[in-house]
C-alpha cells in the first residue's frame, strides 16, 4: 500500500493520540511484530493468548512509523517512541475500512474474489498464476482468507497491479458480508457450495452465505458460478446482478470442462469447451470431477476478462500448487496424496475419487486411506461421516486408518457398502508406517482430514522412514 498516516487516520475513523496531524508515508501493514518492515502500520489486535498492544514497542522498533490500537500502548511509558498512535474502538473492523479505502484508491486494478466449500486455495492460486501471464498481480498469501488475513493481503498490494485475486472463507453468517463488504469485487467467484462450517453457520444454508459475496460487489460486476449445485444457482439469482454459469456436466453452461482420463500419476486430460464456441484440451495436475471444476472457473473468468483461455495450456505446465492439497509424492513403492491441510464431505468425496482414480492408473492398485475426522459439523457430523464411510468403500480402499472420533460411524458406512477390508485406528504419526510395512510393500496411499487432525506429520513420517528403508 502507499498511503499516508493521514489517510489511514480519516480511513480508519480513529483519532490520534498525543500528536498532531501526520503526513509520513505508510508501505504495508502488519498484525505480527516479527514481520515489520520500515514505514509500515502494526495493528493491535486482542487474541485470546496474544495481545498485540504488548508488542507495539518492539513493532516500532523494527521500522513501524504507526500503530492502530485499542488503547494507548505506550501510555505508562517514561518516553513515548516515535510513532504515531491512531486510537480506534474495534482495530479488525478498522483495519477493514482501511482495505476497503485502498481498494477504492486502486480503481483501475480488478478484484476477483474466490469462495467455495472446497477448493478455493487452489482455485485462487491457479486463477492468480494465470493472470499473472497478462499482468502484474496480487493474491491472498497461502489462506489468510478471514476478516484479518483477508485486508492484510490487500494492503501488500502495491496498487500498481493489474488483477488483484483474493480469497473468501467463512464459518459464521456474518463472515461473508464482512469480507465482501471489504473487497468490494469486480467479478465475485463461487466454486462450490457443500457441506462445510455447518455448526457454525447454522440453518440457512452454505450456499445462501457462499451467494452473499454476490451481494457486495463493485458497480457493474458480475459473478462466476458453478451450475453443478441447484441450491446455489437459486441463491445466486437471487443477488440480481449478472452471472456467468460454469460446469462439470452441463453443456449448456458458459464454459464446461469435461475430464478425459489420466496421463501421468498426477495428470489429467480436460478438454474445455466455451461459450464462443472455442473447444481445447489441457493436461492439468487433477483427477476426475474437481479438476472439471477447477479449470472451467478460471478459463471462464480470464475469457470475461478479455484474455486467452487457451494460454491455460502453457500456464499448467508450470503451474504450482499450494501444499498438503492433492500433492503427489512418491516413496519407494508407494504413491503418497498428501491432502491434510483440510477437509469436509465435498472434499473428501472428491479427493477419495482422485486416490481411488490413482491408485487404479498404477501397477499395485492397493489403496490405503489414512483419514482424519472433519471438523465443525454440528448437529449433521454423525450422518456426514457414515456417508464418507460409504464413500470410502465405493471408491475401492483396502485399508483405513481412522483418527479421532465418530469412527465408528464410518465404520457403519463402510460396512453397509460391503467393505471387506481393514480400519484400524491411529495411535500415532507412526501408525501409518508401521501398519503399511506389515501388510503391503507397495500401492497409493491418501492422508487427509481437518487442521485439527495434524496429518501432515504423519505423511513426513512415512515419507521420513520410506526413505530410510
């Protein structure tokens, strides 16, 4: 950002603290007093272990020209530091007003907002390396996608950028009003919607709170939507402003990809068909359904941006996708997905499909799953996780391997779909090896489940051990 204090103070609504008015130019903000850099804005905020106003000395210290803040951080202090203190009631929602005035400061840059149960990260990640080809660029770093992480990556944008892309998360109804409201977006993009933060979202419906990004967007935008899922066509009609219609099945739509069949143990053949009637094939490193998903998006919104969809063959040649999501590693015999980072019942589904797709392509079709439960589920949790049981069973798994609860309740699915092989539960982050190493030499090999369920130390584990073998 290049904003001034000045600004950042009329922006915020906040008032100033033992100075006078301030013209010394801000370059970026920061929540974390370890990443400070010269002339930036640290923002205070109260979490439940941290309190940012404890570390605002250190954050001017390291080059902060400015802290917004609650409170006066440097009050019982004998000599105040050198910086300016803008004082605010709420320092989150100031920081959002902030964003929202650079934004607007920015007008010529297009903001694309990405949202969806699942998938997003990577959606947003391949959509940004895209543009990229076309323009200078700016994106949510990794998934700081929430009412914090979301401003902060608008505020790194030096607002020279030609595409800004942006991601949108939510567990709570007020979420997506909040983060639209804040980016204010050209073209709004939902890639999904499904079960997913249901205790935390309530009756209304994922898709009802996915669509609200439709509500917020900037004069003359228009939205991105997925025509797989009746429940948010309905929502997003519902918002009146124009929408552009992607899918995996009907031919019908904008832009429809179409999955082919595999190529390497990562690759898939798509073929994507547009609405000017333009028709090509790309190798992408998906599998199966969520692949379709994936590219028919992004084709679809760089063809309404006026670009070259067709580059999209170059683009993925290149293209790198974001950790613990459907990466693909190999040890010794085995076929390692690491898709831990996190889980719900529609990415579950779609990631067993591509093991199972996987693990079928190679010469040892045996499948092991190692699974964690899904989290923030609510009242629905028992019924999801028998239905990923069932899930799991169809898709082919010999093998599971079950950590925290409701396992019985996936135990139930599996059964009732004739499953015939083994679930053991998860002891440790050497589970996975030890099991594997009495019973097969060799096959694929899936581990994922919610954050909470840290699976990613036992695939550097198995990996770690693999390797010493």
């Amino acid at each position: 950002m290049f904003l001034t204090v000045n600004e950042v103070l009329y922006a915020s609504g906040g008032s100033l603290c033992g100075t006078s008015s301030d013209d010394r130019p801000l370059r970026s903000a920061y929540v974390d007093s370890r990443k400070v850099s010269q002339d930036s804005l640290f923002v205070c905020i109260e979490g439940g272990n941290v309190d940012g106003h404890d570390f605002a000395l250190q954050a001017v210290q390291s080059g902060a020209s400015a802290v917004l803040a609650q409170r006066d951080p440097f009050a019982k202090m004998p000599s105040r530091p050198d910086a300016v203190v803008i004082l605010v009631p709420d320092t989150v929602k100031a920081l959002s007003r902030i964003a929202l005035y650079w934004r607007r400061k920015c007008s010529e840059t297009a903001v694309i907002c990405v949202t969806g149960t699942a998938g997003k990260t990577t959606v947003k990640e391949l959509l940004a390396q895209a543009l990229s080809s076309f323009g200078k660029t700016a994106k949510t770093f990794l998934n700081l996608n929430n009412q914090i992480g979301l401003p902060l990556s608008m505020l790194s944008a030096d607002g020279d950028e030609r595409y800004w892309v942006f991601e949108a998360g939510i567990s709570h109804p007020q979420d997506m009003d909040e983060l639209a409201a804040t980016a204010e977006p050209d073209i709004g993009l939902i890639l999904n919607a499904g079960t997913g933060h249901t205790e935390g979202l309530g009756d209304r419906g994922t898709a009802y709170y996915k669509s609200r990004l439709l509500h917020f967007l900037k004069q003359g935008g228009f939205g991105v939507v997925s025509a797989d899922y009746p429940d948010l066509v309905k929502e997003a009609c519902l918002a009146e402003v124009p929408l552009h219609f992607f899918s995996a099945s009907d031919a019908s739509a904008d832009c429809r990809a179409e999955y082919i069949g595999p190529e390497q143990d990562r690759n898939g053949v798509y073929r994507i068909s547009l609405y000017n009637g333009e028709s090509f094939q790309v190798s992408a490193p998906f599998r199966g359904s969520c692949g379709c998903e994936n590219l028919a998006a992004v084709a679809l919104t760089m063809q309404l941006l006026g670009l070259d969809p067709g580059r999209l063959r170059d683009i993925l040649a290149t293209c790198i996708l974001p950790v613990q999501r459907c990466e693909c590693l190999h040890a010794g015999k085995w076929l390692v997905i690491n898709d831990s980072y996190n889980a719900n019942p529609l990415s579950f589904r779609r990631m067993l499909e591509t093991a199972s797709d996987l693990a079928l392509s190679r010469e040892e079709s045996f499948l092991a799953c190692v699974l964690g439960e899904m989290g923030e589920l609510g009242e629905v949790a028992e019924a999801e996780h028998e239905s990923l049981g069932k899930t799991i069973a169809l898709n082919g798994a010999s093998l599971v391997i079950w950590k925290g609860r409701f396992g019985d309740a996936v135990e139930r699915g599996l059964r009732s779909c004739g499953f015939q092989g083994r679930m053991i539960p998860y002891l440790s982050p050497e589970t996975p090896f030890q099991v594997l190493k009495g019973c097969k030499t060799g096959g694929t090999v899936l581990f994922k489940g919610s954050r909470v369920n840290r699976l990613e130390e036992s695939v550097q584990d198995f990996l770690k051990k693999q390797e010493e073998k």
